[in-house]
C-alpha cells in the first residue's frame, strides 16, 4: 500500500492517461513537455512516479480547451482496462465487484496521491456508496473534471467486472452544474445527477455488487495483492530534480559501471551542467555513486543467496576484498556478518547458474 514516500506522486499511468486526453483534445506539447516527469524514460517506467501536480497542470490545460464534463468523460473512455495497471485487475478479478472495488480504495495510492485523493465505501443493506474525496490544488474546472473522472472510472471497471453495464442509482458531484452535462448523461448511464454536493458520489445496488463475478479466478486477487505491494515497494517518486538524477543514475547502474557522461547525457545535458547542478543540491557524483552502490549491495546481501564475489561484481567493485573495504566503511562490519545480522530471508538460495 502506498506510504508517505509516495505522497505528492501518481503513478507514471496516471500522468500517461492525462497527456493521452491532452493530445486527443490538440493541446501542444509545448504547454507541459516540461513538466517534471515527462522525460520518456520516466512516463514510460511504470516504477516511476511523477510529482501529481504534472497531472494536475495537464488537466487544468485540458479543461481551458473543452468544457470540463467533456474533459471527464473523454478520461474515462480513455481509460480502458489495464491503463492504470494493476489497479484496474484488482477489480475486476475479484470474487465479487464489491471485493474489488474494497480491494481499489485499499491500493488507490497505486495510482493516485492519497493525501489528497480517497475512496470511502459505504454499505447501507440494500445499496452501496461510493465517495471520491479529492482536496487537491487544482482550479475549479480541473477539479470538476477530476472528480467526475474518478466516479466514472470506478462505474466503468465494476461494470467490466460484472460484465455487464451498471447503472448508479443515484449519482453527486461536488461541483456546479454545468450548462450542458450531456456527456455526463452518457459518462453515467443515467439523468440521476446532483450538483453542488459536499463529496462526489456513486451509489449502487448492492445485489449488483455483490454477484458472483462471472470470470473471477481463485487466488488471483491474493496474487493481484502482492504484485501491488512489490510495485509500490518498488516505485521512484519523482520530486525534485534530485529525484530525477537518482532515477537516471539507478537505470544507468543497472545496465553497468555508471559514467558521468552516460548519466548526463539520459538526462540531456552536458557533463559540467550535472556537475554543477549537484553541487548547487549540495552533494556530489561520487557520493551519489557510492549510494546507489550501498543500497544495491545491502539489498542483495539482504534478499538474495549470492556469493559476495558476486555482489562484488553486480555492484561494480573489482573484487570482493574492494566490497569488503567498502561495507567496512559503510556499517563498520563485514558483508557476512552484514548478512546474519539483517537477513531477513535466512533460506535465500543464489540465483540459477550462480
């Protein structure tokens, strides 16, 4: 689930989805290339998770080029099932859709920023609400779109999991009544609507929710669980630009022995610029270097079975008596006692051919 670290952040699919409804609606790139998080290796990583005002700043661009109901509407169609990932499956691979969508408001930090996004189930015998509480910065017309979005993303995925279109008994939006909400009508299924409510809401029946969903499998929600734990677990949150050199450097570690010139040049600028740019956030290549390296060693001396040659070789050291000096400097031990002390997997067998 997600954690502190991840506040402030969306996930890399979110932002995708958004920059999809903006090129559809002939917005230039010009207006938010720029944003934090745009670079390719960093919108097409799905461990990576961009700050969520890059989403916040290309929705509020969106709703300057069509009414904001349209905006909402030509989001959720855009969102087809396996768009925001995981997520998506955790609803319509459940027992029931009303498993799922518990499941969805648990790991809705897999998708969204949860300190200011929430999903709240309420259950009242024969009917079932949905409230999507949204408190983030946006302008009035982006957050009208926003939370109008969520309710129809959640309506569309229980429906896909019921296999078959579910039609809210009653619907609210914490929003003013637009001139026209046609594309409201057909985003719901239903002229049921209120505006101007404290929280945006979707609320349905219960017996819909609560069928058998017809293609559920058994133990794949479980599945499902785990590989949302291990993503988030996993993810970049991308904040600054520190952030964003430390996710080039760790891409660049993984392909090898990280250079300079290799890092500044996935990040688009020159040597002396990167240089300079670390020592204005205070630190150095050479320390960031060592810490990419520390952090590798310690999690393969911590989750794997591998001999310390080689770590040694997977961590960029020339030989293992150069990773000894190094954890010797790090932790004032050895990499085995490293391991006894803190292995938190004490069966770890070493990899296949190692």
């Amino acid at each position: 689930m997600a954690s502190h670290a991840h506040l402030g952040t969306t996930s890399s699919a979110l932002t995708r989805l958004n920059v999809d409804a903006a090129r559809l609606l002939g917005i230039p790139p010009t207006g938010y290339a720029h944003l934090l998080g745009m670079a390719p290796e960093h919108l097409n990583d799905d461990l990576c998770r961009p700050p969520a005002i890059t989403s916040i700043r290309i929705a509020e661009l969106a709703t300057v080029h069509a009414p904001w109901a349209e905006v909402a509407l030509l989001l959720t169609q855009r969102s087809g099932i396996g768009s925001l990932g995981v997520w998506d499956y955790l609803i319509t691979s459940a027992p029931t859709p009303l498993e799922g969508i518990r499941d969805a408001a648990a790991y809705l930090g897999a998708v969204v920023d949860t300190g200011t996004d929430q999903l709240r189930i309420t259950e009242d015998e024969d009917r079932v609400t949905l409230s999507h509480v949204n408190r983030g910065d946006l302008d009035h017309e982006a957050a009208c779109a926003v939370r109008a979005c969520a309710l129809g993303v959640y309506l569309r995925r229980l429906s896909e999991a019921a296999r078959r279109p579910l039609v809210p008994l009653r619907v609210a939006l914490a929003a003013e009544a637009p001139r026209r909400y046609d594309a409201l009508t057909e985003l719901y299924g239903t002229r049921d609507i209120t505006f101007g409510a404290p929280v945006s809401s979707l609320t349905l029946r219960t017996a819909d929710l609560t069928a058998p969903a017809p293609h559920a499998q058994p133990g794949l929600s479980a599945v499902l669980r785990r590989h949302a734990d291990q993503t988030l677990a996993t993810a970049v949150p991308l904040r600054d630009w520190l952030d964003l050199f430390r996710s080039a450097l760790a891409s660049v570690h993984d392909e090898g022995v990280p250079s300079l010139s290799t890092v500044a040049h996935r990040m688009a600028v020159s040597p002396r610029t990167l240089q300079r740019r670390l020592d204005e956030h205070g630190t150095t290549w050479s320390g960031e270097v060592e810490a990419v390296r520390r952090d590798r060693v310690s999690r393969l001396l911590h989750t794997t079975g591998l001999s310390i040659d080689a770590i040694a070789a997977r961590s960029g050291y020339a030989d293992a008596r150069a990773l000894r000096r190094a954890v010797q400097r790090w932790y004032g031990t050895t990499p085995a006692a490293l391991r006894r002390a803190g292995h938190p997997h004490g069966d770890a067998q070493p990899e296949p051919g190692r």
